[in-house]
C-alpha cells in the first residue's frame, strides 16, 4: 500500500524577490502551471508563478501573488484548494508601522485586519468590514511554533515581534502612519496582502499565519534608520519560514 504523500505547506509572497530565497530553498524545485494569464506592468510582463519542492524535508508549494488585495486573494483561493494545503504562511517584506519597530525586525502575525476599511459610522470597529470578524486571527498553535522558529532562526541583530498586522491597497507613508496608530495602537506592521490572504484561508478553513520582516517604516523618527534592501528582508523571512517548515508536524 502507499503511503500518501503529507499535505504541503504553501507560502505565499508578493513579489519575485521574496520568492527567490524561498525557491533556491527548495529540493527539487519544479515550476507548476497555473490558470492566470500574465499581464503588462510598468515593471513588465508578471504572472502568477508557483513552485513545488521540499523545504526542509515537507513538501511545499510556493506561490507569487502579484501586489495586492485581489491579487492575493485570487492567488490564495486558487492555490488553497488546488494543493489542499496543511496550511498557508505568508511571507516576504512588510512596513513597519509601530514607532519602536525597527527595519529587520521579523513579524509574526497572529491577528489581521483592514488598514483603511471604516464602517465606524454603523458601529463596527476600526478595520471591520460589515459581515467579517473584527480580526481574523491566525491558528494558535501555528503562531506559537512560528514565533518559535523565528527566535531560534534570527541572529542576535534580527527582533522579533508578534501581533496584529494590517493590510490595505495603500502605501502607509508618514502622513498616514500616525493617524493609523491611533486607530490601531497595538498594530506592528502594514502590507497590501497579509489580511485578504489570512481571510481566504479562514473561508476555507485552511490554518494561516504570516511570517515577513520590515523593510521599510512607515513613519521613521529623527536619525532612524527607515529602509532596508528587499533581498536582505526576504532572506530574513525564507530563513524563517524555513525553520518553521522543521517544527510544522508538530504543529499540525
């Protein structure tokens, strides 16, 4: 009889860059087909791309989205349940956006919510949307072996924090960093795809969390160091998405 091949983990990314430290991770790489047409950006000609390997001994499926709340969403949806996966990690870079985080610092996301959804007027909370939960939360145990992976991962330079993360079709600059501390005093960190993806894991009843390293501020102070180059975050998060992929069957 054979034994059936585990679920995999999926990892899901934004762009080519973060993708890169991931793909050269894996053991016997090889490029799946996927339903998405490419399409003309400023940048050039972009797709959908997915890749199937090992990554420290699991099988894997990493898939680059395209920037965005309905590119990750689309991607989300169809990679879920075409690879029915153990469960869905985001990763890659993110903006920083508390005023104590600084670029490098590792996020592990257990909660997620809208940056510039506001049904405020008809009694719901900052970044709810009407018929959605407040916050879509990562799974617990998923969270608490991810932070475990990232504080036995990371050099003694690299922080790590965990909490809420928030994702909108808007880059966060210093004008809206502040009034989006005010509206969200325990969010860590702002991206354009984290929280749609958390929600097409949830409507699928897929385990999600987020694992993805600050590139950039939102908001930098007087004399803060503000940016850090996107191959050095990608390599921070791919090392620690890495090290997850070891503890995942205890996990799951």
């Amino acid at each position: 009889m054979t034994t059936p091949s585990p679920a995999p983990l999926l990892v899901l990314v934004a762009m080519p860059e973060e993708a890169a430290p991931l793909e050269a991770r894996l053991q016997g790489a090889e490029q799946l087909a996927t339903p998405f047409s490419p399409f003309v950006t400023e940048a050039g000609m972009r797709e959908v791309r997915a890749v199937r390997g090992t990554l420290a001994g699991r099988p894997t499926v990493v898939v680059t989205s395209g920037i965005g709340i309905a590119a990750a969403s689309t991607a989300a949806t169809w990679a879920i349940l075409e690879h029915r996966p153990a469960g869905v990690v985001a990763a890659g870079s993110c903006g920083g956006l508390a005023a104590d985080v600084e670029v490098g610092t590792l996020i592990v996301g257990d909660a997620f919510t809208w940056s510039i959804a506001d049904a405020t007027a008809f009694g719901y909370e900052p970044g709810q949307v009407p018929g959605s939960p407040a916050r879509f939360e990562a799974d617990k145990s998923w969270a608490d072996a991810a932070e475990q992976a990232a504080l036995g991962s990371v050099d003694g330079a690299t922080a790590v924090r965990r909490g809420l993360m928030l994702s909108g079709d808007a880059f966060v600059t210093a004008p809206l960093a502040q009034p989006m501390r005010e509206r969200f005093p325990g969010a860590l960190s702002a991206d354009m795809e984290t929280t749609a993806t958390a929600r097409t894991a949830a409507s699928l009843g897929v385990p999600f969390v987020a694992l993805r390293a600050v590139s950039d501020l939102c908001g930098p102070a007087a004399d803060q160091q503000f940016h850090l180059e996107l191959d050095l975050v990608a390599e921070i998060s791919a090392r620690v998405v890495e090290q997850f992929a070891v503890q995942l069957p205890a996990a799951a």
